[in-house]
C-alpha cells in the first residue's frame, strides 16, 4: 500500500460515513448565544452534517474530512466550538488541514495535521499521521497551558506547538470559524467568534474593548493590572535580597505563579523583553504623557510586542519570578512626565480598583 492510500485510509477512520452522511458530535454554543457564551459553553450537542460542502474557506475533500476528526477529537475531551475551532485553525497553519508525511527546515521530522515533532511528546509516527490521534494529543497539550482561553487564539496556540512567531496562526482564526461553523451546521459561530481577529483573548471583539472575555475589569479607561495583595508599597524600604533598591519605585502585587497581568490602560508597548534587575519587563506609553512599566515576568510569557496598541484590561503578560525577585509576584510602577510616582493613589483616583 502506497504512502497516499494509507494517509488516506487514516483521513477516513475517525469520521462514521453512513449512507453519505457523516455523523460528527460536537460540542458548542447554540446559534444565538453571544460571543461569551461562545468561548464558553460546554453543552453537548450532537449534530448531523449530510455530506461534505463542496469547499469552505477554500478548503476542500480531505481537508473538510480532516477538520471533522479534529472537532471529534476536541468534542471528545468535553471541548466547545471555541476550542474545537482553535484546534482547527492550528492545522491550518501547520499543514494546511492536510497528514503531510514530511518536515521542514526547522523541523525534519515534523508530521501529520500538526507538524507534531517525533519527540517521544506527541506519540508514535502512527499517532502523529493519524488525524484523530494527533488532534487528541493536541488538544491534551492545549489544556495543560495555564488559563488558554485567557489567551488570544493564536496566542493559545503558540504556547502549545511553540510556534516561533507568536501571530502566525492568526491570519488562520477566519477561515477555521467558517470551517466549523459549516460543519457543525451552526451558522451564528461566524458572527459569534469570527468577530475576533485572532490576536484577541476568547471574546473580544475587532480591536479589542473592555470588559471583554480574558480581559480584567476597566472603570473610566484604566484597570487594576493585577489580582492579589499588595506586597510592596511605594517608597524607602530595607533591601529584600541582595542587589534591590532601597527605593522602591513602584507596588508588588502577590497574585502567584501564572496569574495574569493586564495592561492598565490603553497604550503603545516601547518596551518588551529583558531587562536589568526585572528579568523581563514590559513597558506601555499612555495618553497623558504616563508610562506603566510592569516586571519580573517569564520570557515565554510576554504576550505583546514593540510598537503593538493595547487596550485597557487586555492580557499582555503572566506574574513570574525573574529577575532580582524573592518570589512570583508582579513589579508595577507608573511614571508621569518627570519621575515614577506612587501607583496606589493615582490607580484610586483613575480606576478606583485599589482600596
């Protein structure tokens, strides 16, 4: 049997064809649910598609049979249509909704729907061309990155296939929403999801916007960057290890490992990488000639790049330990025109989010 026809043997055996009729449960929000509820609902929904569209999206025969398995596979995990169509649009990106039995430069021994490497973390070479099998494993992976559906879709994806450009899969969000919209026969997914642009947390739609799905909560244009107490205040303290400043320059937030850290108003990031005593850091430049400088994060987790427009309330980081640091916490200044000035009072007058 020749490389072609077992790929396509593999293609057809998660799908059950009866009488042209494939039968695939999937599971998702209704039509009429609005974008939230989308990202997510959790109700099992069994769904007859007859037959395959001729294309959808551009994508056609195998590749429509090929994203049925993948929604089976994330479906069978007890994942929704958002999850199911990250999954879908992970595909695309990495092989076009099709088993390619081939690498690349980057990685020769790369295969199957997700490019998956033969590392011993995706299963066998049968599990990585199996569409079914390689979807599971997938989507094991997905679950296990911290608070994914916190993350923007391609965002999400990186984190699991480790992507070196963070946006790649984007471009690739509209058209899988229109895959799964199709073959799930729930139309309103295309008004419910394909609003996101892919670089936007579950929910938010074209540009972002406060009080999005994945975003902290914004009062009068600013947010609290951080849940947890306050460990640290503003001001003259003793050194809490070897190599910190006596002067604390800003606030420390105590929220733990993982915790999400959003920008605290809308802004343009200058700065987004290492830097001397924060590890890595991130810095947004706001309207009114402030600054926000936010610390000690892990490198894997900067979520947002140079010259890139955030939004208020928006995910652009996670609370590390880099840096001169005596334990997972959030570093947060803000500067005005002249100097760094005490956050607690200005975030009180701006967001009212600090007791």
């Amino acid at each position: 049997m020749s490389a072609k026809t077992v790929i396509g043997a593999l293609v057809l055996a998660p799908v059950l064809l009866v009488g042209g009729c494939a039968t695939v449960l999937l599971v998702g929000a209704a039509g009429g649910q609005n974008a939230q509820a989308a990202c997510t609902n959790g109700t099992s929904v069994s769904v007859q598609v007859d037959g395959l569209p001729e294309a959808v999206a551009g994508y056609k025969g195998v590749q429509l049979q090929n994203a049925a398995a993948i929604m089976k596979a994330g479906a069978d995990q007890g994942l929704d249509s958002y999850g199911q169509t990250v999954g879908v649009m992970t595909s695309m990106g990495e092989a076009g909704l099709r088993v390619l039995d081939n690498g690349d430069a980057v990685g020769p021994d790369s295969r199957g729907l997700f490019q998956q490497r033969a590392n011993g973390a995706w299963g066998t070479y049968a599990d990585r061309m199996n569409p079914y099998t390689s979807a599971s494993n997938f989507f094991k992976a997905l679950q296990q990155v911290a608070g994914w559906r916190e993350l923007s879709p391609t965002q999400a994806a990186h984190r699991t296939q480790r992507n070196a450009d963070l946006n790649y899969y984007a471009k690739y969000w509209s058209p899988a929403v229109q895959v799964v919209a199709t073959l799930s026969g729930n139309p309103g997914l295309v008004e419910q999801l394909g609003q996101n642009t892919g670089d936007q947390p579950c929910g938010a739609q074209k540009g972002g916007g406060s009080g999005s799905v994945g975003t902290g909560a914004v009062t009068d244009g600013w947010a609290r960057p951080a849940e947890g107490p306050i460990t640290s205040k503003f001001g003259a303290r003793a050194a809490p290890t070897a190599g910190a400043s006596t002067f604390h320059k800003g606030i420390d937030f105590g929220g733990g490992c993982g915790k999400p850290i959003y920008a605290a108003a809308a802004g343009r990031v200058i700065n987004s990488g290492p830097a001397r005593g924060f590890g890595h850091w991130i810095v947004l430049e706001h309207e009114g000639g402030y600054r926000t400088v936010y610390g000690h994060m892990e490198p894997e987790d900067l979520l947002v790049k140079v010259g890139e427009n955030v939004t208020a309330g928006q995910l652009i980081s996670r609370i590390g330990n880099g840096g001169t640091s005596t334990g997972c916490h959030l570093h947060f200044e803000v500067h005005d025109a002249r100097s760094a000035i005490d956050p607690i009072p200005f975030l009180r007058e701006y967001c009212r989010c600090i007791d």
